[in-house]
C-alpha cells in the first residue's frame, strides 16, 4: 500500500465516514491497515450506523476493506482511539 493519505484517526465510541475523511469517492473498493493494537470495526453503510451489528471486525495491524460499489464506509473502535491507513484498492 502506497501511504499517500494522512492516517485516520478514529476516536473512542465514534462511527467514523472513512470516505469523508479521506475524501475518496464513496463506491470505491478501498484498503483499511489498522495501525494500532485495537480491535476496528467497518461497515457498508449509507449513514451513520445506528445498530452495532454487521460489521467486519479486524485486529491489531491487520488489514481490511471495502468493496467497489458499496453504499459507504464506517469505522469505529470501542476500546480506545485508534489510528488507520486507508488507500484506493
């Protein structure tokens, strides 16, 4: 992964647009590295999740993503601020 974007910081208890903050489209397939050793959570959704359910979970500096034509990105972290790399796939 090319780090060309400013990490994402993704506070404590917070639902986090990935895409609004790396202003990459949303739709585009995209690759998460957690950078910490907290557990993230993502998740394809149009708005701000109001359930914490039908998420992809991963771990300590494990990677992730999202695919192309998905509705939008959310990432959240329920045990402390964490840090993640996202590019463009």
């Amino acid at each position: 992964m090319a780090n060309l974007l400013d990490p994402v910081v993704v506070p404590q208890g917070v639902w986090v647009d990935v895409y609004a903050e790396t202003g990459i489209t949303a739709g585009s397939a995209i690759e998460i590295q957690n950078l910490t050793q907290l557990r993230i959570r993502a998740v394809e959704f149009d708005s701000e999740p109001t359930l914490d359910t039908g998420y992809n979970s991963f771990g300590p500096m494990e990677w992730g993503n999202l695919p192309i034509n998905n509705v939008g990105g959310w990432l959240y972290s329920a045990d402390g601020r964490a840090v993640v790399q996202v590019e463009e796939a």
